[in-house]
C-alpha cells in the first residue's frame, strides 16, 4: 500500500485526542439544541401518545398490525425529518423535509379516522392524538415561517424557489 511506504505517516492524526472531544461535544450540544425546540418537544409528546395507542389495539390482526406499522412509520418520520431540517441551514432542504413531516402529521389524523371507524381504538385515546396533533401544527406553522429564505441555492428542481418571502 502506499501510504505504509511513506516515512512522514502519521498514524496519531487518526487516534481519539482532543479535536475528537470537541466535534463529539458539538454534535452533543446541537443534539441537545434539537431536543429542547418546542416541535421537538410536542413531537415526542404525539410519539408518546401513538406508542400507548397502538399498544392498545388488538394482537395478531391483520387490520390493526397495519395501522400499528403505518402509525409507528409516520411517527418516526416527523421526528427524524424535523432533525433533518435543523441540520441544514439551506431553506429548500429545510422546506422539503418539513413536507414530509406535514404528510406523516396528516397521514397520522387519517389513521385516526380509520381506527374510529372500525372500533379499534378507544375514542378517548383518537381524541387526545387528535388534540396533540393539533398542539403540533400550530408549533409547525411557527416553525417553517422560523425558515428563511436568504440562504438557499437552486438545486435544478425549482421546488421551493422564486416564492415571495412572506406566503
């Protein structure tokens, strides 16, 4: 290989040292940054409540293991989507994962209509997802008018391009 052939390797350039601690700190930090934004709070709280109610829906059906999977999904895809979003700082990358997570949120009040109608669920449990849900929307719209739109570029798809600055 060559760089085993080079008499100037440095292979300390590769060990754990302090630099290491320091990128691992920031990382900790925007984690933490992430965690503590009220979507992200009200995220968790929907993911807490899909959890309990999923657990509550009968075992082994085919129906239920469906809206299980489904729910679960989507409730996955709004926290993870809005970590995507905060880690960009580009408002078209920001704005297309915020989409996902506006698609999972409805997708979530559809299933809750679905579980209505077949009796799987207690009504109780549909109406406080209902209501969390709600809670989150109104933190979401805060949230993408947070977004601006000084620091994009044009990716070629013009997606989220030329929109006035307030909409």
């Amino acid at each position: 290989m060559f760089w085993k052939d080079q008499e100037d390797f440095d292979d300390d350039l590769f060990s754990d040292d302090h630099a290491g601690d320091e990128a691992l700190g920031e990382i900790r930090r925007e984690q933490e940054r992430i965690s503590n934004l009220p979507l992200m709070i009200q995220a968790n709280q929907v993911f807490d409540v899909v959890q309990s109610l999923v657990a509550t829906l009968p075992e082994n059906e085919d129906v239920s293991d469906h809206f299980k999977e489904v729910m679960l999904t989507d409730v996955r895809i709004i926290c993870g989507k809005i970590s995507a979003a905060e880690c960009s700082s580009l408002y078209s990358v920001k704005m297309e994962n915020a989409v996902m997570v506006k698609i999972a949120s409805v997708n979530l009040l559809a299933q809750t209509s679905g579980l209505s109608m077949l009796c799987l669920a207690e009504q109780e449990y549909i109406d406080v997802l209902r209501d969390e849900i709600e809670e989150f929307k109104i933190l979401f719209i805060e949230w993408i008018t947070s977004f601006s739109r000084r620091n994009d570029m044009d990716d070629g798809w013009k997606l989220f391009q030329n929109v006035p600055e307030q909409f």
